[in-house]
C-alpha cells in the first residue's frame, strides 16, 4: 500500500468538548500517524476559500460560519492508504449513517457538527495540506 499524507480537522463542536484527545488515539489506532498539528481560530474569509467546491450549496453559510465558531485542530496524517483510511475512520458524513466504531458515529453533534474533516482524494490533500502549512511544517 502507497505511503499518504492526508489533512485533517478536529471541528469545533470536538474542540469546545476537548475531544481532541480521543479523536487523536483513535487516528493514530486506526494506523495514522500525527506528522504536524496546530490549534488555530478560522477566520471567515479562510473558512469560506477552504470550502469553495461548497459555495453553492444551502448549507454553505452555515458550515462557514461553525468552522469560525471556535477553535479547530489542523493536522497533517500520514500512513499507508492515508486518505481512504482517514475517510474509513471517520464515517459518514451524515452521522445517523456513521458505522459503529467510527470518530462521527461517537462524538458527532450533526450533519454539520459531525467533529472531523478529511480530504477525499490525495490531490485535495496536497491542496489542502498547502492552506495550512509548509514543507518544513511537517516531521515524518
Ligand atoms: P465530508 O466532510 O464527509 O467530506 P462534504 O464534503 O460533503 O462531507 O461536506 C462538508 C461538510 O459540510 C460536512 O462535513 C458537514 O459538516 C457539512 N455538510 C455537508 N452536507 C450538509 C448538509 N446537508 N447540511 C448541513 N451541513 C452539511
Ligand atoms: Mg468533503
């Protein structure tokens, strides 16, 4: 299996119940390892050039204005298969069709405060690792 990095965010519906803890052990259970990380506030105009692909959707707004809610953490995953395995622990995004076992099933508020984001595919994980840090960012 191909060695990945994929990007991360602890929402912040986890943050505001400091489930960055057990968000992060079940990542790195789930065989990924934490190859950078950072605590940062969004702000509006960040949140909203990090969800383009949505801007024309209804929930759009709303997804932005949460994401600007409170603190996030950011982090840079890296394992083999990281993506699919990133997306597999996590669960859907609807969390009423999140299996067992998975990050939303256990600690999802909602459809839109369902605690993580990962990319879905290792193009948008190069992009969206960029938005948030450099080369000399991440330690393998
Ligand atoms: P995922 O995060 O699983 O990749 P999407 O990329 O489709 O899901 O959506 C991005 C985020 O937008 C979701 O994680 C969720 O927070 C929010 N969202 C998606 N669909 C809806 C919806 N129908 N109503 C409210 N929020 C939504
Ligand atoms: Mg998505």
């Amino acid at each position: 299996m191909p060695l990945e990095r994929t990007f991360s965010i602890i929402k912040p519906d986890a943050v505001e119940r400091n489930k960055i803890g057990e968000i992060t052990a079940m990542l790195e259970a789930a065989g990924l390892r934490i190859v950078a990380s950072k605590r940062i506030l969004l702000n509006h105009d960040k949140a909203a050039e990090f969800y383009a692909v949505h801007s024309d959707k209804p929930f759009f707004k709303s997804l932005c204005d949460f994401m600007c809610s409170g603190p996030i953490v950011v982090q840079v995953l890296e394992g083999d298969n990281a993506v699919q395995r990133n997306r597999d622990v996590m669960g859907a995004t609807n969390p009423e069709e999140a299996s067992e076992g998975t990050i939303r099933k256990e600690f999802a508020l909602s459809l839109e405060k369902n605690s993580v984001h990962g990319s879905d595919s290792l193009k948008n994980a190069e992009i969206e690792i960029s938005h948030f840090f450099t080369q000399e960012d991440i330690i393998s």
